[in-house]
C-alpha cells in the first residue's frame, strides 16, 4: 500500500469537560475509501473537522503528505487540496445554488483592480457539476432555501467533488437521499477514488459502507474500535461493532434481522 | 447514470419576469421612492420638483446615503454600526483639529482622517469577531464612547469650547476642496444658463450654480458598493459571512476578516460625512452626526436589508436615503405639519420590514 495522504494520530478533542475523541488515529491513501462508522455521538464528526480545519485538536499530530501540518482554518485544509461535505451541509438558505457552490473559491476574470467573480462560468460549471449528480436544477440562480432536503445535500456533495483534489470527506452524505441519488454518490465516490483522490465515508449504512468502502474503522464513545479491510469482515460483524455488540444481537430477534 | 437526467425537467415552468424582479432586495425602496414622489407631486408645492428643489431634498439624501450604504454593506455581513452617528463627530474632530490646530493641507489631512476612523471602526470589529457578542450592544458602547471623546476632544482643541471654528480659512485655496464641498460642473451650468436653459437670476447667474459633490460622491459610492457585491468574490463572502457565518466559514470564508473590514467600511463612510459636512460648514461641533445612525440603518432597511443579515441591497439604501431626504425636506413644501415627518418616517419603515420578510420568504421557500 502507498504512503497515506493524511494521516491523523491520536487525535484528542476535548469540548471543555466533554472528552468527544480520547485519542483516536486514522489515516487515508490515495485512491481508497476509508469508511467511518459509528453510532449517534461516537465522535464522527467532531474527528473530519480536525481533519477539514475546523477544529484544532487538543493533542495529537496531522501528517500530510508525510509532513507534519497545523490547519488554523477550514481554508488552510482547502488550499492543502481537502474537501469537506459536512453533515449540516455549510450551505446558505438566502444565496444562489451558484453563490453557495463557489462559496471562498470564487472563479475570475479580468486583472488587478478589474478582477471580479465570473458569474457565466459559475453558473456553466454549477449547472454542469449538478447534471453530473444527477440534479436537474430549475436555474443557477435558484436560492439554496427552495431546494429540497436532498438536492441540497446534492449540491454539497457536488461541490466537495469538484474540489477535492486530494482528500474528499463525506459526513454522512445519503442520509437524505433517494434510491436513484443515492446510487449516484456511490458511484460517484467509486469514480472519485479511481482518479486516484482519498475518500473519508462517514455513515451509518453498513450497506451503504460495504459498498463502497476499501478499509472500515469503528468509532466508538471517542475511540476506535479497529480498522478492517474489505473481504475480513461482514456487515453483521461491523454492525455489532458499531452498536456495541450485545444489545443489537438481544434485538436481532424481534426485529427479524432487517437492520 | 440515468438518461433522463440530461432531459429538461418538465417541472420547471419558466419564471415570469414580474416575479423574478420581485426577488430584488432594492424592488421595495425603488417602489417606495416612485410612490413617495407622486405622493408628493399630489401634495406639494410645484417648487418641489423643479430643478433646484430636487437638489434641495437630494442634499440631505444622498449625506444619508453616505452613511447608509456602509451601513447596508455591514448588515448583509450581518452586523450593525450604532456608533455611526458618533463617528461623524469623532472623525469631524479629528479632521478639524489636523488642519486647524496642526495645519496640515487636505492631501493628508483626508487620508489620514478616513484612516484613523477604519482604525476606530476596526477595534468595534475586533471586539465582536473574537467576543462573539452582538454587535449592537458592543456599538452601542461606541456610540456613547465616540460621543464622549468627542465633546472631551473639542474642549481640550478649542480651551473650552464645543465647536472648532476656522476651518474655512485653514483650508483656502487647498485643490483638494472643490472634490470635498461646493458644487460641481458650475461651468456647464454656467453654460446651460448662457444659453437660458436653466432658470437664472435677473444678473444672469444660474438658479443652480452646479451638482453639490455629496450628490456625486454617494452616487460613486453606491455604484461602486453594488459592483463590490454582486460582481466580486469579495462580495461574495459578504452575503455568506451575513447568511451564516460558520457555513462560510466552513466552506473557506475568511468571515472574520470580512467583518472586520466592512467595520472599518462603515467608520470610513462616516469620516467621509464628517469631511464634507465640515468643509462645507466651516466647523465642527459635538452635535454632529447625532442620531444619524437611526436615520441610516432605517434606509438600508428601507433599501431592503434584512436584520438577520444575508441578503439586502447597496443601491436599495440609496434610495432608501432619497424617500428619506424627500419625505423630510418635502413636507416644507406641503401645508401638512412638519412633525408628520416622524409618523410618515416609522410607517415607511414598519411597511418596508414587513415586505422584505415576505421577500425573503419568497426567496428562500420558506413554508
Ligand atoms: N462544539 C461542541 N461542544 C461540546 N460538545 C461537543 C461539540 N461538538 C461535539 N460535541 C460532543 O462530542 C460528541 C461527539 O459528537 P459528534 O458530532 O462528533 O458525533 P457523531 O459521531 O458525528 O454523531 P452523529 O452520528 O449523530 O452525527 C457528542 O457527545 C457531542 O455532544
Ligand atoms: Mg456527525
């Protein structure tokens, strides 16, 4: 295997008294999918953004590329070639679809004092990136707050693929979407790991993670539980791990196994 | 990937042109604007509208829209200014004591009052980017600080007094004051006038010897903060820092530096007033500016910026500030009691909030 884009060792994150990660590592290669799994409150989350910028770790060391990085703001991550689609998704109701997916990273034309936002292409892109998700948008114009709860996230997603050029992270990504969109991010994280970019999968769909995922690590109340690579390990044996082990296995009876 | 999602979606009907200019934050301020004047060409004296009483009322209106349109950069990025009004004082001492007191020429003077007052604005903004406070508490304070210093200031520059006079004589003959008071274009109307189009006096001279540069400079302005928003990445990041600043922040926005800056935007605005009301004064006295930051946070409301931040209009504040100017000088010009001026002013304000939540509610889907 290749030298890991990002690797994350011993990540601590204390919220004051809240101990949300009690030293946790991970690390991503180019061209793989490492999925994040874990229950509601596991540290999820709270572990992506130390790796997207937006929280500083208490302790612990960001490798990336092998060297030694402190990422002060989400846009240090960004400049690094790391993109995030966060699970409240970053986007702004008032603003365009267009405004929202350039958002920080605005295209221009024209020189010095002339410099200014290249709406035409903006917009060209936009509709071009969405149509690719599959999102058939009414305008480039369209304020973010009409969208649905899943084209919203589309767009998200969209916009993280468009600029991850190293590192795509993606917090829970389809838990807002449809069969067919759904179907279309995963394959779209299987194309996005064949042009050879890392992709960190966070969600709580084992199927979802079997999917698509080269290599699963279980969080757990701040702490991994282990990392295992596809072909060791079954869904059941990672859904046990994600809830603990013994309640879902009291449950399996009752609810026939269709978890 | 699916065929069909190449197809137009049969969904989409296409938007009337009605509704979509509907969606423009300025639409309210430009519509009150056209229903104030007919209100007025009903009402007023025919004085009103003739040349020289449009530049009557659009004096005052576009010293407002100075103030206004800083005032509505601020509130897209999601903040407010109380200090504002104070700050026309503060700075209007500043500028007064540098060419009185130390007689320095315009040409640093200037400079270095715009400068000194983005300082002032900056610790404003400093204070509520790493507190995290509202705005309007921690402005709120400055409004009074600025006030204070000001009056301090003015005794401590004059040995007692609360006006500083002389600054007409400390700046004669300085080139940099026709771009600062006065009139502009007084040739062409002089030649206007020689040709009699335009209304003169019985010596020939023009009724209206040229457009007075507060017209001219919040006209710049308003053009200038409507490109900066619509057209640049920075203005950008002003609707995002306003609509929600840790979306933009997450997505790459440097929000801080954003906010940052447009405090000092405002406080510069506020010094630019200070400068041409006290060139064109000849002094300047602790009273200056007061209340204006009511006045100005009303028309960029007026104009259409929302309270919560995030969306709004810089040439929707300019107009706010001419339904502003027109209704106040325009009551002279009517047989109405001038003190309707306040009543007319609070009905405008309270229609415009309860438009522009609809608007946003337009905009944004809500259900
Ligand atoms: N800013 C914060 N301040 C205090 N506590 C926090 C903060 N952010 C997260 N936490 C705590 O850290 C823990 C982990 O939260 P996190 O959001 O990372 O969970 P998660 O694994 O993403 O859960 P979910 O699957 O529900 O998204 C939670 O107990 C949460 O309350
Ligand atoms: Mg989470």
């Amino acid at each position: 295997m290749t030298d890991p884009i990002v690797h994350m060792e011993n990540i601590e994150k204390h919220f004051g008294a809240v101990i949300a990660l009690a030293g946790v590592s991970f690390d991503v290669t180019a061209g793989e999918c490492h999925c994040l799994l874990g229950d509601n409150g596991a540290g999820k989350s709270t572990f992506i953004k130390t790796m997207s910028g937006v929280h500083k770790p208490t302790k612990g060391t960001i490798l990336f590329e092998g060297k030694e990085l402190k990422f002060d703001t989400p846009r240090d991550s960004m400049e690094a070639g790391i993109a995030t689609v966060y699970q409240d998704l970053a986007m702004i109701p008032l603003m365009s679809v267009t405004r929202n997916f350039w958002m920080g990273r605005e295209p221009t034309k024209g020189r010095g004092l002339f410099k200014r936002f290249d709406i035409d292409r903006a917009n060209e892109i936009t509709m071009e990136e969405m149509r690719k998700m599959g999102i058939n948008l009414r305008g480039p114009d369209q304020a973010v707050g009409t969208l649905s709860g899943g084209e919203r996230q589309t767009v998200a997603i969209a916009r993280a693929v468009f600029f991850g050029a190293k590192v795509l992270i993606l917090d829970e990504p389809t838990s807002a979407l449809g069969v067919r969109q759904t179907s279309n991010v995963l394959a779209t994280v299987d194309r996005v790991r064949n042009q050879g970019i890392g992709v960190v999968f966070i969600t709580h769909n084992v199927r979802h993670a079997m999917a698509v995922g080269d290599r699963f690590t279980v969080l757990n109340r701040g702490k991994t539980l282990g990392t295992a690579t596809k072909g060791n390990v079954t869904a059941e044996e990672l859904q046990d791990m994600m809830a603990g082990g013994q309640e879902l296995a009291s449950l399996e009876g009752s609810l026939g196994g269709t978890v | 990937m699916p065929t069909e999602a190449n197809s137009v979606d049969e969904r989409i009907g296409t938007e009337p042109l009605i509704s979509r200019l509907m969606k423009r934050p300025e639409l309210g301020a430009i519509a009150g604007v056209v229903l104030v004047t007919i209100f007025f060409m009903i009402t007023a004296d025919s004085a009103m509208f003739t040349l020289s009483g449009i530049l009557n009322f659009l004096t005052p209106a576009s010293q407002l829209a100075i103030l206004a349109i800083g005032a509505s950069m601020l509130m897209i990025g999601g903040e407010f200014d109380l200090s504002l009004g104070s700050m026309v004082a503060f700075a209007g001492l500043f500028f007064s004591a540098a060419v009185v007191n130390f007689s320095l020429p315009l040409v640093v003077a200037i400079p270095a009052t715009l400068v000194f007052a983005a300082l002032v604005g900056s610790i404003s903004g400093q204070i509520v980017v790493r507190t995290g406070l509202p705005s309007f508490i921690v402005t709120l304070a400055f409004l009074f600080i600025l006030r204070g210093l000001s009056l301090v200031g003015l005794k401590l520059a004059t040995g007692g007094s609360t006006q500083l006079r002389g600054v007409r004589e400390a700046v004669e003959g300085d080139w940099l004051v026709p771009f600062f008071s006065g009139d502009a274009f007084g040739g062409f109307f002089a030649w206007l006038a020689s040709n009699g189009w335009v209304e003169t006096f019985k010596n020939g001279t023009p009724k209206v010897t040229g457009i007075p540069v507060e017209i001219l400079w919040s006209i710049g302005l308003a053009v200038l903060a409507t490109y900066v928003l619509l057209r640049t990445p920075v203005g950008n990041w002003i609707f995002a820092a306003g609509g929600d600043p840790v979306a933009a922040s997450n997505s790459g926005v440097p929000v801080r530096k954003v906010k940052v800056s447009l405090f000092m935007l405002t406080a510069a605005c506020a010094a630019l007033l200070a400068i041409i009301q006290v060139l064109d004064a000849g002094s300047t006295d602790a009273r200056r500016g007061f209340q204006k930051e009511f006045e100005a946070i009303i028309a960029a409301v007026i104009g259409g910026c929302l309270l919560t931040g995030g969306y709004g209009s810089a040439i929707g504040a300019f107009f706010g500030s001419i339904i502003f100017g027109m209704v106040v000088i325009g009551l002279t010009y009517t047989n109405f009691d001038q003190d309707w001026f306040q009543v007319f002013l609070g009905g405008m304000l309270l229609l415009a909030v309860l438009f522009n939540n609809m608007i946003r509610k337009r905009v944004t889907g809500e259900r």
